[in-house]
C-alpha cells in the first residue's frame, strides 16, 4: 500500500470566527522558500521565515504604495457579506489579512486573490497569474492571538522599512 505524505495541513473553516491569512505572488517563491516548503520544520516556523524572507526579498515585489491602497480600498468595500475586513497589509510581494470569517474560506481567498490580482494587472498593464496556488491560514484562538495578530499586521510594513508602509496597512482600531 502506497502512503501519501502530505505537506500542507487542512484549511480550518470556522465562520464567525476570526482567521488570519497570508497569501504571497507567483513569482516571489524563489529556491529558498521551496527549500523551506520541502524542509521538516513545523508550519509555524516556515511560516515565519517565510514571512522575514518576503518583508527582504525584492522577488515578485508588484505592489507598490498606490496598488496597495487601491487592494485596501477594494477589501473594505468588499467587507460585510462574505467577510468582516478587521486588518490588512498590502506589502511588495505579500498580504496579510485578519478578517471574521462569514462564508467558506476558499470562497473568501478567491474574493481576496481575485479583486488583487485585478488591479495588480490593471496597473501593471499585465495578464496572468499573480498569487501563488497556496495561502496560509490560521484561525484565531483567543482575544491574546487576535492581539498579537493584529500587532503583527499593523506593524509588518514598518518593520520591513517601507518607506510607503503608511500607505499599506488598515485596521479598524487604527
């Protein structure tokens, strides 16, 4: 019997509840980060230093300060029916989001990807893909996570020294 080796955990779908989630763009995942993806660390360290690789790399950076207002503008008035936008940052070559979660989560990440990847060509004048197939996911366990996540998002572009990182964070408590 052949037995599957499965790299990725399953995506926990909980609506109304809170669930932070990355996705990054097609062309940022360069040998280091596929050395990592292969590597036998834990999910939670991968995704961290995935996470400090992208705030250095310059690999797949297609949103600058302007794209990132318009993916903001867009989340916020897509907040409401699907989702509850709480916090997101737009960075060169990822985002974060924490939202409260109403539909299904792949039914969230393709209303996220999708209205991204839009502008990202509309401004690039460009056709194709821009996000990676995956996005990590993490449901929000307690008032303490909610906290500490949203620190994380808000402070993201400050801590990678954009000089544009005003431009690419929102939140609703500011």
């Amino acid at each position: 019997m052949h037995e599957r080796k499965y790299t990725h955990l399953p995506h926990i779908d909980l609506k109304e509840h809170y669930q932070f989630i990355t996705f990054r763009t097609k062309e940022s995942l360069d040998l280091y980060m596929k050395k990592l993806y292969a590597s036998t660390l834990t999910n939670k360290q991968k995704h961290y230093l995935i996470d400090k690789h992208l705030d250095t790399s310059g690999n797949g950076c297609l949103i600058d300060g302007n794209t990132a207002v318009e993916i903001i503008d867009y989340y916020r008035l897509k907040s409401g029916d699907a989702f509850e936008l709480v916090s997101i940052c737009a960075m060169p070559n990822h985002v974060h989001v924490l939202l409260k979660q109403n539909e299904s989560l792949s039914k969230i990440v393709q209303i996220l990807k999708g209205g991204a990847a839009h502008i990202v060509n509309k401004n690039l004048s460009r056709n194709g893909a821009v996000w990676s197939r995956d996005y990590f996911d993490r449901a929000i366990r307690d008032e303490k996570h909610f906290e500490i996540t949203y620190a994380y998002i808000k402070n993201n572009p400050l801590k990678a020294g954009l000089e544009d990182g005003g431009l690419r964070y929102f939140g609703i408590y500011g």
